[in-house]
C-alpha cells in the first residue's frame, strides 16, 4: 500500500493549486525585478553583465514561476549589444540571483527564474522609424499640393451659365 501525503488545503482546492491574488502577483513581480536588477549592478561580478538593465519581471499566477525581461547596450551608441554574451552571464549567475531573490522576498516557495531578451526597446525603435518615414511621404504630399494645380478646368461639370440663360430664367418665373 502507497502512503500518501495530505495537501494542505489552503494549497489545493478540487486538486487544483490556489492562484495567488493578481495584486500580490504583479507585488512579488515588481520585487524580484528590483532585487535582480540591484544584485547584477553591484554584487555579481560578471563583466557580460556590466551592460544588462532589468526592464520588467511577470510572475505565473501560482507563484512558482518568474520571467524576468532585459535589454543590453552597447559600450557606445555605435557598439551593437552583446546579447549572447548577456544571456551566457544570466543562465551562469541563475542560481545565485534565485537565492538572492529567495532572501529578498520571503515567500515560502522561491520562483524558478527564466530571463528573456526584452524586444519592447527594438519594436518601440522599429515604429518610431515607420512613423519618420510615413512623417517624410505626408511632407512630400503636402508640398507636392502646395503647387498643384487641376489639370483640367476646375470643375468640369459646371457650365458657365450666360447673361441670356439668366433673363430666361427670369422670364419663366413671371409666367
């Protein structure tokens, strides 16, 4: 006969866990973003890392699961981002960011971390060019207008009405 253990019940309902309160989701959420964000600025000692900024963290309704987003710069405007090099320094520094996020927030069950690369910085770059570009074209429009003129009469369809059409006009009104 298999033992079996009780589930404490205010962890399981119908079989199923509990999901956290959203409220105290996105709490823990912002937390642990602040907590890695200050630990890999000033106590991990990985150079990979020197230019890594924590933008935002999401927490799983359960608790047990944190996804924590970064952007990398370059060394200057003109330097292209190590990614690979940041994502190496992330994965090796995961278990001791984990235990410093454990320390940090006191929660019984220390989420597991798993960071990715944030694109909200790259998208947000990619509309501000097509914003230029269709700016640039609206520009080019509206100057093209400027001197623009019909390439026929103004209206077509009008006809320009004479003096004798209007005394005819006058005439039918009399009647």
């Amino acid at each position: 006969m298999a033992s079996t253990t009780a589930l404490p019940s205010d962890d399981f309902e119908k079989g199923h866990p509990v999901m956290a309160d959203p409220a105290r989701a996105r709490k823990l959420a912002k937390r642990i973003a602040t907590i890695v964000a200050s630990a890999i600025g000033g106590e991990i000692k990985d150079p990979r890392l020197d230019f890594v900024t924590i933008t935002d963290a999401k927490v799983t309704a359960d608790l047990h699961d944190a996804t924590v987003y970064y952007t990398v710069r370059g060394v200057d405007l003109e330097t292209e981002p190590d990614y690979e090099g940041a994502a190496a320094g992330l994965a090796k520094a995961t278990g001791s960011l984990r235990s410093k996020v454990g320390a940090g927030t006191g929660v019984r069950f220390t989420p597991t971390l798993t960071f990715v690369a944030d694109t909200v910085p790259d998208t947000a770059r990619h509309m501000e060019e097509l914003l230029a570009k269709a700016r640039a074209a609206d520009d080019e429009v509206a100057r093209a207008r400027a001197n623009a003129t019909h390439a026929g009469e103004a209206d077509p369809y009008k006809e320009p009405r004479s003096v004798d059409d209007e005394d005819d006009d006058r005439a039918g009104e009399d009647d």
